[in-house]
C-alpha cells in the first residue's frame, strides 16, 4: 500500500484528500506546513508528497527546494491556486513531478496520484529502443538523451514525453492522447500540462528544439525532417 504525505494549511482540504485516497486504497499521514513535512518525510518515508505552495512558516516552493537540496527524491505534485505559467515551470523546474491547480476534482487528483506512482515506484525497466535523428541521440536502455554528443537534462518526465513523440515519429498527437500515455490518466479539461513540459522539453534540446512541431487544433508531432518548426 502506498503511502501520500498531504501537506495542506487548511485542515478541511487535507481531511478531504485524506477521504478521497484511503477511498482509493492509499495510507495516508498529514502535515500542517513545510517544517512539519520535512520532518514527517524523514520519519514515514512516504511514496509521494501532495504539497500545498501557499501555507506558514515555510512554504511549499521552500519546502520543494529543501527536500532536493537534501537529495530527498520523493515524488510530489504540487497543489496550488496560482495556475499561472511561471507558478507551473517554476515548480516544476524546482523539482515537482506534476501540479493541481485548486479548487480540483478529487477524482482528477487521485488520477494523477496514481499516475506519479505508476511511473515512480520501483519497477524493472525494459530494454526499450535506441533513436537517433541527426545529433539527438535517445537510449531508452539507459534513459538518455544527448543532443550533438552533450547529455540533455531531462526530467524523468521529459523523457517520457521526448520518447513517446519519437515513437510516433511524423504523428499528430492530440494533448489528451498524451496526457493518456504519458502521464497515465484521462483528460479532464487541464491539458496545460502538456503545453508546459513541451515548452521545458524544447528548451532542453537546444538546436534539435524544432523537431517537435505544434500542430494547432491537434497537439503536438515529433518531425526531425522539419526544417523550422512551429513553437
């Protein structure tokens, strides 16, 4: 049984997300701020953290920081109502497996719960493929990405994504076929996920950025034959 550390301020938020995933077969303990939850990480060792960004004494983005500066690679997903773009890539960039933006539905919570910890709990990893397009180079056997023969810093999530796109080389795949595959769960109306890790993803692959073409009204394609492509 998998066990969710909530750290929520607000206790009625906290008591409903505990409801929802016990419901769904979760162990469940709980923390009132960053402090505390840095502290109960160490004592219960959970399998994933749902983090509020807003709460006293030390807030969610420290908290974040702090548990990566102390090599802590717990998964989290981030709970915030600020959905703006720089709220997202700042969270993410700091460390954060995925986002909720409040209020939220706890069936859409509980979803990307599961998806996080299908993709993070230890699990034998597949030989997968090797990809080469001009100077990208993806090893799924070593889960690497080098771009003109230096090592791309991929999140576990970018390669994921960079991998999935290849693999469909030259189709046109729409956000809610990626959230499905990528991410593991249905769309439920927050596809912004997808734009963000595209925007991280392309920004990581310097000259070879342009291989992943925004097919407007559709989603996204992998192309390396493109010359320019479409941001």
């Amino acid at each position: 049984m998998a066990k969710i550390l909530i750290v929520d301020d607000e206790p009625r938020i906290r008591e409903l997300i505990r409801t929802h995933l016990e419901h769904a077969g979760f162990s469940c303990e709980e923390a009132g701020d960053g402090s505390a939850a840095l502290a109960s990480m160490e004592a219960c060792a959970p399998d994933l953290v749902l983090l509020d960004l807003m709460m006293p004494f030390m807030d969610g983005m420290t908290c974040l920081r702090e548990m990566r500066r102390r090599r802590l690679e717990t998964p989290v997903i981030i709970l915030t109502a600020r959905g703006e773009e720089y709220d997202r890539v700042a969270g993410l960039e700091s460390g954060a497996d995925d986002y909720v933006v409040k209020p939220f539905s706890p069936r859409e919570l509980t979803a990307r719960v599961k998806a996080v910890l299908a993709r993070t709990l230890p699990k034998e990893r597949g030989t997968g493929g090797r990809y080469v397009f001009g100077e990208l180079v993806i090893d799924a056997a070593s889960h690497s990405v080098t771009v003109a023969g230096l090592e791309a810093p991929l999140t576990p999530k970018e390669f994921d994504l960079l991998l999935f796109l290849a693999a469909n080389r030259g189709v046109a795949l729409s956000r809610e076929r990626i959230l499905q595959k990528v991410w593991n769960y249905d769309y439920y109306g927050e596809d912004r996920t997808v734009d963000t890790h595209i925007k991280m993803l392309r920004g990581h692959l310097g000259a070879c950025r342009d291989y992943i073409v925004t097919v407007w009204g559709v989603g996204y394609k992998f192309d390396p034959d493109t010359q320019t492509g479409t941001r």
